[in-house]
C-alpha cells in the first residue's frame, strides 16, 4: 500500500501506469453533496415558512418531523439523526469545494486582478460562491451545531424564541444571504458543468437558467426574510414567557 | 447622394486614443507603462488596422502579433479593454468612448508589447493531449475514407475550427491562478477525438490525458472561455461532455 503511494508520488501514476480515479470521485462527490445540500436548503425553506400560514400548521410540520405518528407527542431522535446526516454532508462538501479556492495569496491576487480586469458576470459569480462558501463554514456550522444539540427545541414558540431572544437573528440574516447567493449560483454552474440541460441551443439554455436561477435566489431571499421577520416578531411578544412552548388542540403539550 | 458629406466623415472623423501596454522583457532598460497614442478614426477601421496605423505613422518600435487580419489564424489576440479579444475583429467604432487600452494576453510568455508566445505552449499542449487520430488502422490513401454519419461529422469539424489563439486561456482565471491547468484549447481538443469515429481511443486513454486537477477536473465552469472565443465553439457544451465520459471511467 505504501509503495503503493510513493509510487504515485514519484510518477503520478500507480504501478500499472494508470492515473488515479481519485480526482474524478472528489469531483462527482463535491458536485453531488453540493446539489443534496442545496435541495435539502429549498426543503428547508419550505418548512420553516409554514409559520407564515399559522402557528399550528408550523406546529404540525415539526411534529411529523418528530414522528409524532410512530411516538407518542414525537420524538427529537429521528431531528437529531437527520442534522447530523446534513452536519456529515455539509463537512464534506466544504472539505471538497475547499480544494478550488485561490490557497496562496499569489493565487488570490492574480484571480482577483483578472476577474475585476475582465469584469466577466460567471467568473465574478464564483467569487461570490466561493466567498459565500468560506462565510457558511462558520455560519452553518453555527447553526448546525445549534440544532443538534437542541433538537427537540423546534417548534412556533421555542423557534421563535431562539431568533430573538437568544439572539440568533443576526446570524441568521447573514446565514440566510450566504445560503441563498450561494446555493442558487451552485446550481446554475452544476447545469453547466455537468450540461444538464444541453440539448439543443446550450446558449439559450443558459440564459434561461441564468435568469432561473436569480428567480430562485430572489424568491427564496422574500420567503426567508419573511419568515425571519415572523419569527421575530412572535419572539419579541413572546419575550415574557421565554421557554414556555406552543401548543394546541392536537398537540395539547410541545415536547421539550 | 451626398457624397460631400460621406467623404467628410471620412477625412475628419473622430479621433481615438489607443492606451497600449508597452513593455520588452529582454530589455533592461525597458519599465512596464502604458502609453497613449491618439489617431484619427476612419470608417470600418478594426484595432488590428488601427495598430498598422500606429506602426507605420507615429511609433516603429511598437510591437503586436498579426498575420492573416481575418479572424483565422489567431495571433492578433489581445486584452481589448479588459476583455481577450482578436484585434483584427474589433472594430474600433464598438467604443463609444474612443478609448481603447490594449494589453497582451495574460498567461502565456510575453515578447514585447502586445507580442505574446502561444505556439510553444499550444505544441506542448498538443503533444500532452495527443492531438492526433489513433489509430492500427492501415490506411490506404488511394482509397476513399471511411464515411462517418454526417452530424458527427459536423460535430467534430466544428471543434477544428479552434484556431489556437488563447483567447480561452486569457480569459480562464482558474488558469490564470494555476499556470498547470490545460484551460478549454486543451480539454475541447480531446473532445474533438473522443467524438471522432476514426479515432480508436478509450475512454480510459483520455482519462489517462485529463484526468486530473490540471485538466478537466481542474474546469471550475468560470465560463470565461465559453464566453470571449472568437470562433463561437461550444466550449461549455463539450467540456461538460468529457467530464461526464471522465467521470464514469472505472
């Protein structure tokens, strides 16, 4: 195994003269945890807004999360199975996207002064993505490590009183405009790179998903403030009562 | 019609200020600066035209690239304004302004002023792709070729219509931060033979020539290439086609 290795350092090539697969995975998988990533934050979206619609629709949502229908009241053990799945996942496309940032100040230096000379849209995107990427090591990790310790702690009230009373919302607002610029970019250059969509006139194609993608990025940016603005709002009338949770008919006690 | 007026046009037209890099390398004397020049615009002029008029009527020591002033050779590539574009495509009157700053192309070795080197890296390039048709066949000239589906034929033919000018380099800042990376000349050129029935190589053979960082797993999709060539290849299209054959080889 060890020759193995050396050889490959001394040739770049294994002992059969063969170059590694390694690099070709590393590329799948960077491009494969970034889309589950970037579905899983669409989901996400999806879920956490229900507290737009009503307190106990939102209520709902996270009880069958809990799997309220198997456990009685539900449980936050499949909650904290299901963070630290996307804990595992988030780690590992950051371990493999990291592999494409300027790493020297050398690198750095020379993309940024060809990027602003060029003024080109694409690569300044990836400027963005990239920069977006570095802030979400330390934002999602946050936010992730947060959940995972306190994953029975979701609900309209005990969500609400994180945002605000413990101070959660301004890490939010940061986390949420990183996400969103970043996940949005990261599809569109993953059409691209893998040409999803290549069939036919792949320029017209392109300038479709462009705009796709500034729709998506603009709709999910309404719906997360919205939903971040609700959740605040329900935090600061709720400041009084700080710890004690929602509940209703259905669920006549939150579970902690 | 009126003629006055058009030949008036002509004579006076407006007057443009070329910003142009100038630099020698091999001369110790010599420090980077740009310097202006102002010349007076005539109608359908390209950069390429402008440059000659530079040349020939205010400085004999300028020096630029330029052999066919048609769009087809590829040497008179340059920085227009910030973007690698040919010279002799350009047309001067694009720029409402009348500014104009020309730089030579970024990544390749640099002669003096706008002259820049891309033969020595484009035959490098073309030895570590194997830009040539493999195969045992014995081909016997006297005979006619083997006839290949005219669509595949035109896919591949369209690929040769890359003239080398390093347009897709200059505007790549993945290769300009790693000096390694193959760029979309490189990675295309393969496609070109992997879509060629006449070529008899595997997947795996061209694994074996891009298969790594420096090549089309070094591609971060910048778009850059896509965008500035001259020649309009499908760049984006044919290098997302290799990654995925690339991907799949066991």
């Amino acid at each position: 195994m060890q020759q193995e290795q050396i050889i490959e350092l001394l040739t770049q090539k294994d002992a059969k003269k063969k170059k590694s697969r390694i690099p070709a995975r590393l590329d799948y998988l960077q491009s494969a945890t970034g889309l589950l990533l970037a579905i899983f934050m669409i989901f996400h979206m999806l879920f956490v807004s229900t507290i737009l619609i009503s307190k106990d629709f939102m209520l709902a949502v996270t009880k069958a999360f809990e799997l309220s229908f198997i456990f009685e009241g539900g449980s936050s053990v499949p909650v904290f199975i299901s963070i630290a799945i996307v804990f595992v996942i988030f780690i590992a496309h950051a371990l493999l996207a990291m592999r494409k940032f300027p790493i020297s100040y050398r690198e750095y230096k020379r993309l940024k002064i060809h990027a602003n000379l060029m003024n080109h849209a694409d690569t300044k995107l990836w400027m963005i993505q990239a920069g977006t990427g570095f802030a979400l090591f330390f934002l999602g990790s946050i936010h992730l490590y947060t959940m995972l310790t306190n994953p029975g702690n979701i609900g309209p009230y005990a969500s609400s009183d994180r945002v605000y009373s413990d101070l959660m919302w301004p890490l939010y607002i940061l986390l949420l405009i990183a996400v969103e610029f970043h996940g949005a970019i990261g599809l569109y250059r993953l059409s691209m790179k893998w040409g999803w969509f290549d069939k036919g006139d792949g320029k017209e194609t392109r300038a479709k998903l462009k705009k796709a993608k500034i729709v998506l990025s603009g709709v999910m940016l309404v719906l997360g403030f919205a939903t971040l603005f609700a959740y605040m709002q329900i935090g600061q009338e709720h400041k009084a009562s700080y710890g004690e949770r929602y509940y209703n008919e259905t669920y006549p006690m939150e579970q902690k | 019609m009126n003629r006055q007026h058009h030949q008036d046009e002509i004579i006076e037209g407006r007057e443009i200020t070329l910003t142009i890099f100038r630099y020698d390398p091999n001369n110790k004397e010599s420090k980077p600066h740009y310097q202006d020049y102002k010349i007076a615009e005539t109608p359908g002029m390209t950069l390429y035209i402008a440059l000659i008029n530079i040349l020939t009527r205010i400085d004999h020591d300028l020096s630029f690239d330029f052999v066919c002033r048609a769009g087809i050779c590829g040497s008179c590539a340059m920085v227009v304004n910030g973007k690698p574009r040919l010279a002799c495509k350009t047309l001067t009157s694009e720029f409402t302004d009348g500014k104009i700053t020309l730089l030579p192309l970024p990544t390749f070795q640099h002669i003096k002023d706008l002259s820049i080197d891309t033969g020595t890296w484009m035959n490098a390039m073309s030895v570590k792709v194997e830009s040539w048709i493999h195969s045992k066949e014995q081909v016997d000239i006297s005979k006619l070729e083997k006839p290949i589906e005219p669509e595949v034929a035109d896919e591949v033919f369209e690929l040769d219509r890359c003239i080398e000018c390093g347009i897709c380099l200059a505007s790549c800042s993945t290769r300009v931060m790693r000096e390694d990376f193959l760029g979309a000349v490189g990675l295309v050129r393969t496609a070109r033979f992997a879509i060629d029935p006449h070529d008899e190589r595997t997947d795996d053979d061209f694994y074996e020539l891009i298969g790594d960082d420096d090549g089309i797993f070094g591609c971060m999709s910048l778009l850059g290439c896509e965008d500035h060539c001259p020649k309009d290849l499908p760049l984006q299209t044919k290098i997302a086609y290799m990654r995925r054959k690339m991907v799949e080889v066991k």
